[in-house]
C-alpha cells in the first residue's frame, strides 16, 4: 500500500517540479537573475524551435509522467505488467532531459559573462525521476516474487 501510495504521490510533485525554478540565471551577478523552470523553458523554445520544443516537452513532461501512471496502474493491477519494458523506457527518455540539464547548466557556467546558479526545482525534478524509475524496479521485483509463488 505504501508503494502505491508514493507512487501517487509522484503524480502530484511532477507538475511542482515543472513549475519549480531548475536554475537562475543572468548575464551578469549585477543585473539579477531569471528563475528558469521546465515551463518557462518549453514556453522559450515553442517561440524559437518548435521541434526542439516537442523533444523536450515529450522527455519533461509526457514521459516520466506516462512511466509513473503506467507503474500506477500496474500496481493497482489495472494493466498488465507485460508493458513494464516500455515503461523503462519512458524512464530512460525522462532522465535524459536531467542529463540535458545539467549540460545546459555546465557549458552556460563555462562562459564568463553569464552567471548560473542551481535552484531547488533541479533536485526536485531529478527526485522524481529517480523515485519514479526506482518504484518500477521495485514493482517489477514485487511482481516477480508474487509469480513464482504461485
């Protein structure tokens, strides 16, 4: 029950961490600094790439939260637990975005002009990803055991 449970509560801090600030960031210390979150960053990138844009709102947002729905359900069991390879994969896109992040974060630190600092909705975000990858390991093992004893 309470595996369930915090898969659920997944469902609700994926959306806090979309909205969470990721990093701040500015050209100079002097002149403040913007808080970027996974949904100002999409809003940036629709207005200049479009495709970029469907890339990262796919890895962001649709897919850690479709492998966390699909662990639900599997647990409640309201699917079959056949699709679990494909939710690992949904696992393995979403962190992806994570690594694309802290990419983003290092090579914007390099140049001097600009200044970047990490904020909470990065380790919130990274959290969640990794809860939700780790909840489907735990599933699938949970599944495993429950099959062979019977």
């Amino acid at each position: 029950m309470t595996l369930r449970l915090i898969t659920l509560s997944l469902l609700i801090l994926y959306p806090i961490a979309w909205f969470a600030p990721l990093m701040r960031a500015g050209l100079l210390p002097i002149f403040g600094l913007s808080e970027i979150s996974v949904i100002t960053g999409l809003q940036s990138l629709w207005h200049s790439d479009v495709f970029l844009a469907l890339v990262v709102t796919a890895f962001a947002l649709f897919a850690p939260y479709l492998k966390t729905i699909g662990t639900a359900l599997i647990q409640w069991n309201l699917l079959d637990p056949r699709v679990q390879p494909a939710l690992h994969i949904l696992g393995k896109l979403a962190m992806a975005d994570i690594f694309l992040i802290a990419l983003y974060i290092t090579l914007a630190k390099g140049i001097s002009y600009a200044t970047i600092e990490t904020a909470w909705g990065l380790y919130l975000f990274t959290g969640c990803i990794l809860a939700s990858i780790a909840l489907g390991h735990i599933t699938e093992v949970q599944l495993k055991s429950r099959n062979s004893q019977t």
